[in-house]
C-alpha cells in the first residue's frame, strides 16, 4: 500500500483551484492508500498574516476537509503545529540544501525576491514543506502544478541526504492531475486562482451560495474572436472554462469545446455543474460547523497518529547525522 501525504495552508478560504487540483485526489486516493493529509499552518507564517484569522481558518480548513468527503476513519487529517517534528526535521534539512536552490524557487523570486523586509520563512519553507512530506515516508504528493518545483527539491534533499548519511528517506513522487492542475483567477486567466490574491469576482470560493458561483462564471474574461477551440496558450480564458468542465463532466477540453458554439451557453451550463460539484461540500459544512467537538476530535487523533510516525522518521535522520539521542 502506498503513503500519500499532502498538505493545504490555512491562509484563506478555499477555493474551486484547491478543489479540483488537490482535494479531489485526496478523497479519491483515500480508498486505495495510507493517506495523510495536513494543515500546514505553520507555512501560514510566512506572510503576515492576523493570530485570530489563523486560528479560525486553520479550524475551518479542518472542517472543509472533511466536508470535501474525506473520512478520519480511513485517513488520517490533522495540524501542521501539533506535531513537533516538522520544525524539528526543517533544521536537519536546511543544513542540507543551499542558498541557490532556495533562490530558484519560482514562488519566491514572486513573492519576495530582492526585498529585504521579506520574512526569512517566505525563503526557507520549501525546505518546511520538505519536512512535511519526508517525514511521513511518503511515495506520493497530489499536488497542483504550482508545487511540482518544491516536490523536485523534496526529492533532492531526500537523495542528498540519503547519499551523504545513509538510507534515510523514502524519494516521493508527484502525482499532478492530467486536467485542472492549474485553475486560473477567472478575472485575470494568466495568473492563477488563489486565496490571498483579492481577487473577489476572480475565484470562486468551496463556500460561495449558487447565485455567486453563476455571478462569477457569467462575467468570467475569455476573448473577443468568439471563437470556440481549446488554445491554452492563445485563448487561457476560454481553457480555464473548458478545463473546469471537463472536469466536471470527465470529458477532455476538446470535447468539451466540440459541444458548443457560444461562449454564453457554455458558461451558463459551466455555472449549474460548479454548483452541483460543490453542493454536497456545502451541504456536509452546514452540518460540521454545528459540531466543534467533532472537527477537534478528528484533529487529536489525527495529530497522535501522525506523531508516532514523523517522531520515528525524525529519530533515525537525527540519529544518522550524528546527534546524540537521549538513550545515548
Ligand atoms: N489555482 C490552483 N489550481 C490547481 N491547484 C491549486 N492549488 C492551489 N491553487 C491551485 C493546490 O491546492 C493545494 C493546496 O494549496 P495551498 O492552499 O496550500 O497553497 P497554494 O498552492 O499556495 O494555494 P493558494 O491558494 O495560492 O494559497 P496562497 O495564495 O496563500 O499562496 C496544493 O496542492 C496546490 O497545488
């Protein structure tokens, strides 16, 4: 059986990018596999970010997870901070990677590059995110496309420290979805959905009422040529649309494109099946949000469970660089 570990950070409200290229595997990869899953609220940090919005939303990312459809019976959900070892494990792998390859992470020359009042976290927690997934041994990440660079450098730390220490890590593998691994802002399709760009009209929220998912997709950018083709490249408004039907219905785009000819049918009909893929998440939040002790309970045990793995993980590369253990 593999060990799939993957991650969401609590910096916002979720949205239809994170839905479809990252929990929609997760619930599926749940059946078949050992299956992690984690709030990765320290990643959170790196930007500013309020303590009592943290709180709440690392709560409700909890509570989404599990409205999405994954279960705590089968899988196991928990917070990033209530296991010890990430920090930890972060340190013995920031004295394996370099300045350079830490400078080469695209989101970072994004984000923060050249300023020096960027948070020394903004720069270093690909090598956090490292942390996260080698210390549950896992052989799989869902990922969306914009995390396949900090997997590569996942695996390189892995390898490295491997060769230099001896076998310690399991070397994962991304696992990007062939179709809507990259959801874009719908205001602004060369850039992508995502929670901390205030982009209101742009992204469509897992929480947003039926009448704002159509708002949103009838006034979603495309073209001016009205001409109806998958063009990814030439035409990314329309692609955003024809990817997220495909994805609703499992078609591919171009089959998608093949059944219309104007643009205002296809987003009308687009509109009525985002609602409909998202409507049994809202219908299982409405229920969670009135059970707190439910969500915190799912939080415990998952946090118990994933310390025993990532304490053992951590014992052996903290061991195997040469720190004196307590057993001496
Ligand atoms: N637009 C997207 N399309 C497809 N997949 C996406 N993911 C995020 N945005 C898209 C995937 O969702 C998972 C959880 O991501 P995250 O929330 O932890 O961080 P992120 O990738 O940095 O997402 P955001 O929304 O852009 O957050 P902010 O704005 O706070 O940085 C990941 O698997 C991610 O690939």
């Amino acid at each position: 059986m593999y060990r799939v570990f993957s991650g969401v950070k609590p910096s916002g409200d979720f949205h239809l990018g994170n839905y479809v290229g990252a929990f929609r595997q997760w619930v599926a990869d749940q059946r078949e596999h050992d299956a992690i899953y984690c709030v990765v609220d320290l990643h959170a940090l790196t930007e500013e970010i309020d303590p009592a919005y943290l709180r709440e939303k690392t709560y409700e990312a909890a509570v989404n997870l599990l409205s999405v459809g994954l279960d705590p019976e089968i899988c196991t959900i928990f917070a990033q901070s209530h296991v010890p070892e990430h920090p930890r494990l972060t340190w013995l792998l920031e004295c394996t990677a370099t300045m350079g390859e830490l400078r080469r992470m695209t989101q970072f020359k994004a984000k923060g590059y050249g300023q020096e009042t960027v948070r020394v976290g903004l720069f270093t927690y690909p090598v956090l995110m490292a942390a996260d997934i080698l210390l549950y041994e896992a052989d799989r990440v869902p990922v969306g496309d914009d995390q396949r660079q900090h997997l590569e450098l996942a695996r390189e730390l892995a390898q490295r420290f491997n060769s230099r220490y001896g076998q310690t890590f399991t070397v994962p593998q991304a696992a990007v979805p062939t179709v809507g691994a990259r959801v874009m802002d719908l205001q602004h399709p060369e850039r992508k959905m995502s929670k901390s760009v205030d982009s209101p009209l742009g992204t469509i929220y897992v929480a947003d009422e039926p009448a704002e998912i159509e708002r949103k997709v009838k006034k979603a950018v495309t073209d001016t040529d009205g001409e109806m083709r998958y063009a990814p490249e030439e035409k990314q408004g329309l692609a955003n649309l024809l990817e997220l039907m495909a994805v609703a219905t499992g078609e591919t785009p171009d089959e998608v494109a093949a059944r219309y000819t104007r643009y205002g049918d296809l987003k009308q009909e687009l509109a009525a099946a985002l609602v409909e893929l998202l409507r049994p998440m809202r219908e299982r939040r409405a229920e969670l949000v009135k059970d707190p002790a439910t969500v915190h309970q799912v939080l415990r045990a998952g946090a118990a469970r994933a310390h025993e793995i990532a304490a053992a993980t951590y014992e052996r590369a903290a061991a195997a660089v040469g720190l004196l253990g307590l057993g001496c």
